[in-house]
C-alpha cells in the first residue's frame, strides 16, 4: 500500500505541475498575444502618424508646386520680356548700321524700307529728292543705344558717330538719334526719326 499512496501522490503532484504548467503555458501564451496585440496597436499608430505626415507632406508638396508653377510663370514672364528686348535692341542695331552705312541714297532707302512704316518711307523719299547732294556715302564709326519701352511698342536713343562724304568733302558728325518703333502685326517698324548734332 506505500506504494499504492506514493502512486497517487506522483499521480496528484503530476497533475497538479500539469494543471501548473498549462496555466503557465496559457498565461506565457496571453503574454505573448498581449504583446503582439500591443506591437500591431504600436505599428498600426506609427503607420498612422506616417499617413498624417505623408499628407501633410503631399499639401506642402502640392503647395510647393503651386509657387513653383507661379515662380516659373514670373521667370518664364520676366525671360521673354529680356528675350524681347534683345530681339528689339537687335533690331535697332541693324537700323542704325544700314541707316548711317551706305554708297549712295537709293541703296540706303532699298535696305531700310522693309524696316520702315509706309509714312516714314514716304517722308524720307520725300527729303531725298529735295536734298541737293546725290551722291552722299556714309560711314558708322560707333554707336550706342538707350531703350525704352513706350506705350505701342519701343524708342531708343542712339549716340552715333558717323563719317559723311558728299562732293568730295569728309566730315566726321556726332548725333544724337531718337528712333521710335511701333508695333505692325508681328514685326516692329520704325515710325519716327528725330536727329540732334552735338
């Protein structure tokens, strides 16, 4: 019978350590979800304050954009307004080259008439016929311009320095000109000439 009573005392103390040993395994295991449960809250509001920033970045992305677009319209705005600027003091440089570069009167007209309005060619026609020296040659020795903007279109004044041979004689000139340019369909003609010796 000892036997028989330590039989059921290995028999009671087994189920009590398997009874122990279950809880211990259930509460490790309660543990564990409870951590994993905790982990996936932790992860879940990381992912979330990850979306708040990446929306709120998105807005200031997108706001961003908006001032880039408007700064690159001002930019693209200010460059086309240097680039036609440029586009005009060229044209006003080929102007005064072939206005105070020339053999005779007739070449000169031919190669500024395409740069000129029909009343300022008239005009100057006119003047030519009256002018009683025919044979006038015309030299540029320098130039330089002042540009402004005016309200239909552009005017520069020009300090030029030009060498003028008419029968025989050779006189260097310095003058101001003031060339205006109005605005005909796509292309600057110029309008008016004022000529001032100094």
């Amino acid at each position: 019978m000892r036997a028989f009573k330590w039989l059921a005392v290995f028999i009671i103390v087994g189920g009590i350590l398997t009874i122990l040993g279950v809880g211990f395994y259930s509460y490790s295991m309660l543990e564990k979800k409870e951590a994993t449960i905790h982990e996936l809250n932790k992860a879940k509001k990381q992912k979330e304050k990850e979306r708040i920033t990446l929306k709120k970045e998105n807005q200031r992305l997108k706001e961003v954009r908006r001032e880039d677009w408007s700064t690159y319209k001002k930019k693209e705005a200010v460059y086309q307004n240097a680039q036609a600027v440029k586009d005009q003091r060229e044209l006003n440089r080929q102007v005064v080259d072939l206005f105070f570069n020339y053999d005779k009167q007739n070449q000169r007209m031919g190669h500024l008439k395409p740069y000129l309005t029909k009343n300022l060619f008239q005009t100057m026609q006119g003047a030519k016929s009256d002018s009683h020296f025919t044979e006038t040659e015309s030299r540029l020795i320098q130039s330089s311009m002042y540009w402004t903007e005016t309200e239909d279109g552009f005017s520069t004044v020009n300090v030029v320095e030009v060498e003028i041979t008419a029968e025989g004689h050779t006189d260097q000139v310095s003058m101001l000109g003031q060339f205006n340019y109005v605005k005909q369909g796509n292309h600057f003609l110029l309008n008016q000439t004022k000529f001032v010796e100094y």
